[in-house]
C-alpha cells in the first residue's frame, strides 16, 4: 500500500464571503500572508525534496478560507501550479476545502479541467439556527444541495464539523452527524471549537455569553460522533484541530486560543476513551470480580488501548481495581481485539 502524504497550501480567509463567529484562519493556518502562485510553487518543491520515498500517494491540498469563493483567475492561477505536478507525475491528485453555497456547474467544471479529486465542505452543523447563530451565511440545505452535486459530479465527498458551537447541544451535534450521513460523505473531519484571538467569539467568552465545553466534555461528544461515522465505514480524517505554534495550549507564548477544550493529543483521548468503554463494557458482563484482564490488539492500536499518559491502565486500577495487560498481534485487524479474564478475586 502506498504512503499518503498530503501537502497543505492555506489561502486563509482568500474569497470566504462571511465572518464567522469563531474563526480567524490566518491564526489557525499560521500565515500572516496571502498566496501567490510563486509561494505555492515554493511549498509544493519543499515538501517534495523532504518525501523520499518513492511509493507515495501525493495530495495537494488548498486550505482555509473558501477556495471556489475566490475570483476564477486566482482558483485558476492556483490550480494551474497544482496540475503542472499532476501532468509531471509527481503528484496524484488536488483536494480543496470550501463554503457550501459555492459550489454550482460551472465551479464543479472548472475543478474537474484540473483534475481536482476531492471536495470537502465545511458544514459545521445541521441545524440552521446554530448556523445562523454561528454567522455561517448558509443553510443545511445548501450543505445537501452541494453535497449531491459534487457526489454526483464524480468528486469524492468530504464534510467537516463543529463540536461546541454556541447554543449547540450534544443533541444538535449528534443529528449533525447523522444528518451528515445522510449524505454519504467518504471523509469527515469533527472539530471542537477553540475560542481564537481576534473573533466575535473571543467578546462573547470575555462577556460570559458563551462557555466553551471542557476537554472532559468534548471528548465525550465526540466518541458518540466517531461511533456514528466508524460504523458507516466513513474516513475520520480528523479529530480535532492541528496542533501548531499558534493553535497551542492557551497561555503558551504564540498561542492565539484563549479557551476551549484543546489538547496536543485529542484525537487519542477520543480513541482511548473508546477503547476503555468497550473494555469495561465487556468486564461488566462477567458475573465474577475482575482483578486482571488480557487485551490483545493489533500494534496499531497498542497506544489507544492504554491510552494518553497511560491514563486507561490507571482508571481500570483506580476505578474497578483490574490491572490491564496488553498484549499485541500483527494478525490482529485493527480496531479488533481480543479481551481474556486472566485473573479473578474468585481465585
């Protein structure tokens, strides 16, 4: 199997036609500046002096902002340079990321001459009063007018999503979720929402109008949401913001996120928190006292199952007093395991 490697070209706020409550994408992206086709060229050339391997599967992508919101002679002086790579077979194939009320015939048309592969749209909620609340400028029927027509255009899907938004509840977001399958996104990408310096969303927190949701909290979300996509075999490309200087742990020296529920490593709490689910649940079945329990899993999945700091091995021993033992095994499928009850206080 091929390597993937994706190279990220941001046009922060390039064309985006609103300001949403939440977002600033020159702090989230960390570029200050506005793409040229030179420095597109500049960045496709680094990243590919630093991929050595020969078996890769490489992706252009062009980030941040709304890339089709943006005047037809930048999309096309911009993607120009990205086919330029296609045509010399370096590079396999072009993704971007855009609003879902700019996409239309013509848009699809002109992504498709060079040989644009995937679609991603951001969605953020199904809910039009949260979209509205967010300053979004769009409506979830915009969301499944475009996702249809990109499907149907031969583009692969994908969505992305917001966790916290205000006024959003768990209940909004796991109707999002499964409004977005609906849809039959191939990839989704679930974000939690930071709160970002310079945004609308920064006033309303140093007012007390809105209250992010705590690590705790998001993380609880979001298993729900990754349960509801991983069982519709849909691609969870992310969970979580990037980590980077300016998206940091608030308080840090370049961090630009005041508050919210960040964490250098969510997407692992997310998944190890399912994992330490999934081993309880099979404990509490057993009508005996547990005081040791074998889990063998696939070594992809090691560090999950023991999770972030080790913190699963901890609250098996603080909470029921069970030592967990892993054990992996390179036949082993990913995200299968095998659970044995090695020791009990019975005996």
């Amino acid at each position: 199997m091929k390597k993937q490697y994706i190279i990220p070209i941001f046009v922060p706020h390039l064309g985006c036609p609103n300001d949403c409550i939440f977002c600033n994408q020159k702090s989230i992206s960390g570029q200050k500046e506005q793409m040229t086709k030179d420095k597109a060229k500049e960045i496709i050339e680094d990243y590919l002096k630093s991929i050595k391997t020969e078996d890769a599967q490489i992706e252009i992508a062009f980030f941040g902002g709304s890339f089709t919101a943006i005047e037809k002679e930048k999309q096309e002086e911009l993607l120009q340079v990205a086919y330029e790579y296609i045509k010399q077979g370096k590079v396999e194939s072009i993704r971007i990321s855009t609003r879902p009320d700019c996409i239309d015939k013509e848009t699809l048309k002109r992504l498709k001459k060079y040989k644009v592969k995937t679609i991603e749209l951001g969605v953020q909620s199904a809910n039009d009063y949260i979209l509205k609340r967010a300053n979004r400028g769009h409506t979830f029927e915009d969301v499944k007018k475009a996702s249809k027509m990109i499907r149907w255009n031969g583009f692969k899907l994908g969505h992305q999503m917001m966790v916290g938004l205000p006024e959003s509840t768990r209940i909004d977001e796991i109707n999002t979720a499964k409004a977005l399958i609906k849809l039959k996104p191939k990839m989704v990408r679930i974000y939690p929402v930071l709160v970002v310096k310079n945004t609308k969303l920064e006033k309303e927190y140093e007012k007390g109008a809105y209250q992010p949701l705590s690590v705790v909290q998001a993380v609880e979300i979001c298993k729900e949401i990754v349960r509801l996509f991983a069982d519709k075999k849909i691609d969870i490309i992310r969970v979580g913001l990037q980590n980077t200087d300016e998206i940091s742990e608030p308080g840090n020296k370049d961090s630009e996120v005041v508050a919210g529920p960040y964490h250098p490593a969510f997407r692992q709490l997310v998944e190890s928190g399912m994992w330490y689910d999934a081993i309880v649940g099979k404990i509490k079945k057993l009508n005996m006292k547990v005081k040791e329990v074998e889990v063998t899993v696939s070594p992809i999945d090691a560090n999950n199952v023991i999770g972030h700091k080790k913190e699963n091995v901890k609250k098996l021993k603080d909470t029921y007093d069970v030592d967990l033992i892993l054990k992996q095994d390179e036949n082993m499928k990913q995200g299968k395991s095998k659970v044995e009850i090695t020791k009990t206080y019975d005996n």
